[in-house]
C-alpha cells in the first residue's frame, strides 16, 4: 500500500499553507514535525477530506483519493487533536454512535468495540461516562474510535498531548505494535515520542518540506553541527544569540556546560564536537535567527 503527494499545495488568499509537498508513505509510522503554521493540520485535513487542495494530487496506490471518495475514506481512520467528545456518553455508548457513523454493521461493530476496549484498556470503563475520565483514557476512546474501521490509513494529531510519561509510554508503544500492516502518520510537538518508532520523520517549514528521513539518517547528517563547551554563567546569554543552544547543565564548579548546533565550529571557545538528539536536530531547523534559508 501506498499513499503519494505529488505537488500537493493548499492557498487561503494570500496564504500558503502547503507548497508543492511531494513524499510516497508506505507501511509504517511516519512522525510530522514542525511549528504552528507549518502546515501539518493542512496535510492532514487533505488526507481525510476536511478541506481540498487548491493545486496538486493526493494519490492512494495510484489513484487520486478525490476520484476514489468513500472508497478510499473507508480507509481511513482520523484521531482529532481536540477531545471533542460527548460527555454524557460513556465509553461504549460513543464507540457504538462512531460506529454508526462509519456504516459499521451491528455484529461487526459490538465485536469491535469490545475488541478495541479491551485493547486499549478500557474495558472496565465502558459504562463510564466520557466527562469522568482522565486525560489519557480520553486520548485512548479517541484512538479506538479511529480504529473502528480496521484502517489502512490511521492519521493521529497530537494523540499523547497533555498525558502524563506513563500514558505516553503507553499510547507510543501501542501505536509501534500496530503499524506493520498501516500508513501512520503521527503528528506531534513532542520530539521523544516519535523518535524511537518511527520509519520516517517529515519536517515541514511555512508549509514545505525541508526534510525526510530516517531518524538515525537524519542524526547522522547533522553530526558536523553539533558543539559542546563549558563557560562562566554569565556566557549563556552571549551564545544563545549567536547560536542554537540545544541544552544547558550546570555544573558543581559554576560553570555552564552549553551544547549548540550550528554549521561551523565556532572560535570563541574550546568547543568540542559533540552527538546530536532529534530533538537538537529540531531546535536547528527551525531556529529563527539562522541566517540560512533551509526552507528553499
């Protein structure tokens, strides 16, 4: 299975939210990183249908999606950012209503329910109501609404937002062990949560592509940017405008030991090289002070 952009580009008036986006996604999870703006939610509201593109194609195994309609949206399951949810409903209440909204059939629809809520560990609150539950068994029923269809295509915005390390630890590891046989996009502010389970990492920048790759490829790349030195406290403030610090530890001594990307070394002081995290890799790419225009 495939699902293609070619050229993909979305303009409100004088904006563009999304310019000439062009990948193939096979199998797997691929992390969507970029700021506010950047065009992630206008990507995703392509894939499901919210919105239409003003020029370009999105393509599932070859075939336009806009041509395929309810073919292809049968496909697809969505899990929204906001907990817009019912919150006299109780979980198993809201399943059976997402249900029906999906032209589920009766038998297969209560196999799945109880199926899905078993699986994300929600059985025991099934008769629950929404309004009562915590912020990660809200992000679980949304993830088991998207999953009622069985889909090929699972699109998940921001599904570990405001959870806490445990929750985190939990929805992550799930959605690795279901990713063999679907498309995931995993949009997310969160670096940590992506790095280790996903295929690919896309990087988006005012609505275009500035990177795609493997996490360990992408590390690999930015080796020669990434610095380290020790200087007096009252440095930092110096080096923050003058580079991208990725991480600050104090020392016993008094000292500040500074980790920056940039793409020389710098003269100033006893820099070392120094190993890049995703996450430094990020802070990089969208720094805005860099003079270079990585989005061209």
């Amino acid at each position: 299975m495939m699902i293609s952009f070619v050229d993909l580009t979305k303009k409100y008036k004088d904006t563009i939210a999304l310019s000439n986006f062009r990948a193939e996604l096979t199998e797997g999870v691929y992390g969507l990183l970029g700021p506010n703006g950047a065009g992630k939610s206008t990507l995703m509201n392509i894939i499901s249908g919210n919105i239409k593109a003003t020029s370009g194609s999105c393509l599932w195994n070859g075939k336009d999606i806009t041509v395929l309609g309810k073919e292809f949206f049968n496909l697809l399951g969505y899990m929204p950012q906001q907990q817009n949810l019912y919150h006299n409903f109780t979980a198993k209440q809201f399943l059976w209503y997402m249900a029906a909204m999906k032209g589920l059939k009766r038998k297969q629809a209560a196999e799945k329910i109880d199926f899905l809520l078993e699986l994300l560990h929600l059985k025991e609150y099934s008769h629950k109501k929404l309004g009562e539950f915590s912020g990660g068994m809200k992000q679980r029923i949304l993830i088991a609404q998207s999953l009622l269809n069985d889909p090929q295509i699972l699109i998940l915005d921001e599904p570990t937002v405001g959870l806490d390390p445990m929750e985190r630890a939990s929805i992550r590891n799930f959605i690795s062990e279901i990713s063999q046989n679907k498309i995931i996009i995993f949009a997310t502010h969160v670096v940590s949560d992506i790095e280790n389970i996903a295929k690919e990492i896309i990087f988006l920048k005012k609505g275009k592509l500035i990177l795609k790759d493997s996490p360990i490829n992408i590390i690999k790349s930015m080796y020669s940017k990434a610095w380290r030195t020790c200087v007096p406290a009252k440095e930092l403030e110096r080096i923050r405008k003058n580079y991208v610090v990725t991480n600050v530890v104090a020392k016993m001594d008094g000292t500040l030991c500074v980790d920056i990307m940039s793409d020389y070394c710098p003269q100033d002081y006893e820099w070392t090289a120094a190993e890049p995290t995703l996450e430094s890799v990020y802070l990089y790419l969208f720094d805005e002070v860099r003079n270079e225009d990585i989005s061209r």
